[in-house]
C-alpha cells in the first residue's frame, strides 16, 4: 500500500462517535475561546513585545502586531474549516491523514509531539523561575538545589553560585496539570476559564492604568526611520519585528485537538479558534500602544520591559510589578494545560489508527479521557523539566508550529479539490489564494528561525521515520481494514 494512501472521511466521523474510543462532549464556544487564550497569551507579550520594539519596530510594534494576526488568521480559517468537516480529536495530524496521506500524517503527528512535549517542558521551567521570584518577595526561599537543573548554576542573593539538583517546582506543576487532565475535559475547562480570568484581568488592570501615563511624544516618530540595516526600523523593521510578535501568537492551534470533545464542533470550532485569535490580538495592540506610550521604545529592550515601563512611567505602583509576576505566572499555567491537552490528544488519534501502541487511546471508564496517554507523557515531559536548562529545551516549539501550520494549508486546498462535494459549514475565503498565502507566510517564519532549529527538527523527524516503519507501518489500521479514499 502507498504511503500515500489517505483514510476515508467518512470512516473517521463513524469510528469518532462510538466504542470504547468515545470521548465526551463537553466544550462550548467560551470553553474553546477560553483554550485558545490560555494557550496564546503567556509569557511572549510581556517579553517580546519590548524587544521588538526596541530592535525592530520602536511604536509601530502595534503594527508588527497586526501584521502577525494576519499570518496566523490564514492558518486559523483553514483549522476552521477542517475542524468543522473532521471535528475530530487529532488536529493537523487528523487532517493530513485524510488529504496528504498516513505517512505524511505521521510526520505530522510525530512534529506536534515535539511541539507540545518541549513547549509544556519549556514553559514549566519558565513558570518555576517566577514563582520562585515570587515567593521571593515575600521572604520564602525555596531550597537552591531544587530550583534548577544539574546543568546550570543558580545565583544566590549575596553573589555566590550554588548548583542545581532538580528543577522540583517544573515537575510539580507538570504533575499536578497532567492530573487534572486525567480527571476530565469539563474539569480542566474550568480550571483553564479561571486562570485565563486572571491573567486578562492583570493584562487589562496594566492597560488601564499605564493608559493614564502615556506620553504622546514616545510617539514620535511612529515608524523610525531605518538604520541602513534590514530589520532595524522603518518598513522592513515592522516586518521583521512581526516575525519576532508572531511567536506571542502560537497556541490557537491547540484548539483544533479539543474537536471531538466540543458539543457542536461545527458551528462552535470556528468561534473558538478565530475567536481567540480575535480577542488576543486587540488586547496585543492596546498592549503595545500602552509600554511604547510610557517609555522611550529604545529603552524596553530588557528581559523585563513591563517592569521597565511600571519602573520609569508609574515608579508609585510598584505593587503592580508583582501583579505582572502573578499575571506571567497564570499564563504559563494555562499554556501547559493547554499544551498536554493538544500532546495527549494527538498521540491519542495516532494510537486510535494503530501507529503506536494502543496504550495512548485507552479511555477511563468513569472520566472518559486518554488518561494512561496523560500518565506516559508526564514520565516523558517530567526529566525535561527537572534537569535541562531552559537554554536547551527553548526555541524548538516555533518551528513544530509552523510546520503544522504549512501542512494545514496545503491540505485545504487539496481537499477542496479532491473532495469537493464534501459538506463544509465553514469554508475558508479566497481558495486557494488563502491557503497559498498561509503556506508562504508561515514557511518563511520557518526559514528564518535558522538552522540549529531546523537541525533539531530533522533529527527529530529521523528519529520519527525509525518508530514509523518498526512499528507503525506495521500496525496501521489503515492497512489492516484497507478503507482508503486514494493511494
């Protein structure tokens, strides 16, 4: 059989909605547009917003935030218009499968897996270093040899180094999210809605305020004219500075992995998706305004440019610093939520098809979740978390994202011309002009992310290719039922 071979739309939607696969429908349009949040909004608009604007854009890094939603709105109409079509769990891999073929499906899933399993890795250890600041302020000092890996030294408040042991609070954190994973999809939702309330609530408290301290000459000029380098300033400067914001933006994909547990998914996955995107990218843009409008743009390129701005703008707030802190700390929470969710679900399809072992697509009797799937990958995201620096374990979900993305485009357009009678309650504007733009767009964010990321990346995928035909190929479904649409 081909590796090209492609699985029957119809078998998907059937196999989906019963047997002992069967997951439970529970998420309405604000449980989803709540998903896409906590997975967009963390730690990037706190941080990158500052370094574009000092490095690239100066004041018009509100346009670079613009310029960014627009890439990510091309692949989000066409999540949109497959999550109403296969509103099944599985996301770009689930989509593949059907247009591109098992072996394209596969490298697919195999690159969300890195995607999810090194993001929730990398965001953990992000989450421990602020709570750790944290409690802090407040006069608790958690044990020193516990707060970080073994690779890395950690500086104490008199100036001396001490070496880590074990990154404790990442693996709590993981621990505890993987267990509200196992308990339920409604749970969960909750729990994310809360967190996502605070985290809007401490970005809405800083517009609000930092409103009232703006300086209209920050301003001036808007788009700075260029240094004679590209990327530094002027229109190529917006550009690139968007490049730079469009990271900020990853996250609204995970919302396609919750389809099968979403109670009208073809009505209410388009909402969550474009939805999230939407309410995401005017707080970015009232965001940018506000930190360029209290500071000299120049001055915000710093590891902290929020507390830079609270600092020099509003030096009388300084409770609001800490606020941030608790803000940063919340959206990482979401964000790992959001991302094992996505890594279960995946493996979880893959598993469902016989690509790997069907320990991935057990369902709990009671909680009706993959929750030996959450079980495994928490062994597999745990070390990451507790002995690697974040130095190693950054700058490697980008690339998986927009490879997603890439494929989700091209798989539009192929099946609105393999199948073009199919049923679409959304359908994607402008094909394939709209696929066309999100596959250039998208493939050249991952041109620029240099070669080290795609390295990682290929080896990866290679790594893939060895489990694929050991194991997959021979356990594939697909070639045991032989209910393909083409080969």
């Amino acid at each position: 059989m081909s590796l090209f071979a492609t699985k029957s739309l119809t078998h998907i939607l059937s196999e989906s909605e019963g047997g002992k696969h069967h997951l439970r429908r529970t998420l309405g349009p604000g449980n989803l547009i709540a998903l896409g949040i906590g997975a967009i909004i963390g730690a990037g608009l706190f941080s990158l917003t500052g370094v574009a604007a000092a490095e690239n854009a100066g004041p018009a890094v509100s346009i670079s935030m613009i310029v960014a939603a627009v890439g990510c709105a091309l692949a989000g109409l066409c999540y949109s218009e497959f999550s109403c079509m296969i509103p099944v769990a599985g996301s770009a891999y689930t989509y593949a499968y059907t247009t591109l073929g098992e072996w394209i499906a596969w490298i697919i899933g195999w690159d969300l897996v890195l995607e999810y399993a090194v993001g929730s890795s990398t965001v953990s250890i992000s989450w421990s270093g602020y709570v750790v600041s944290l409690l802090h302020t407040f006069g608790i000092n958690l044990p020193v040899q516990f707060i970080a890996g073994p690779f890395e030294a950690v500086k104490l408040p008199d100036g001396t180094t001490a070496q880590g042991i074990a990154n404790i609070p990442a693996v709590i954190i993981v621990g505890l999210i993987s267990m509200l994973l196992m308990i339920g999809i409604k749970e969960s939702a909750r729990t994310n809605a809360v967190i996502v309330t605070i985290k809007l609530a401490v970005v809405l408290v800083f517009v609000g305020v930092g409103w009232m301290f703006i300086n209209k000459a920050n301003y001036s000029p808007y788009i700075p004219p260029n240094t004679g380098e590209f990327g530094h300033f002027g229109l190529s400067g917006i550009m690139k500075g968007a490049g730079t914001i469009f990271f900020a933006y990853i996250g609204f994909d995970a919302v396609s992995t919750a389809a099968q547990e979403a109670k009208n998914p073809q009505k209410d996955m388009p909402i969550g998706i474009i939805g999230s995107l939407a309410v995401c990218t005017v707080l970015y843009v009232a965001f940018a305004l506000v930190i360029t409008g209290m500071v000299p743009y120049l001055e915000l390129g710093t590891s902290a440019p929020v507390a830079t701005a609270i600092d020099k703008a509003m030096p009388q707030f300084v409770w609001m610093n800490n606020l941030v802190k608790f803000g940063i700390i919340c959206g990482f929470t979401s964000v790992i939520l959001v991302m094992l969710l996505g890594q279960s679900r995946v493996f979880y399809s893959m598993s469902r098809d016989g690509l790997v072992p069907p320990v991935f697509s057990e369902i709990h009797p009671k909680f009706r979740t993959p929750w030996r799937s959450n079980m495994l990958f928490f062994f597999f995201v745990a070390p990451f978390s507790a002995f690697l620096p974040l130095s190693i374990v950054g700058h490697m979900t980008s690339i998986g994202t927009l490879f997603a993305f890439v494929i989700v485009c091209a798989g539009v357009w192929v099946m609105r011309v393999k199948h073009p009678e199919a049923p679409r309650p959304f359908k994607t504007p402008l094909v394939p002009l709209v696929p066309i733009l999100g596959i250039v767009w998208n493939f050249s964010m991952m041109y620029s992310l240099g070669w080290s990321n795609w390295a990682r990346l290929i080896g990866w995928l290679v790594l893939g290719q060895v489990i694929y035909f050991t194991y997959g190929q021979k356990h594939s479904h697909l070639r045991v039922d032989g209910k393909t649409t083409s080969r």
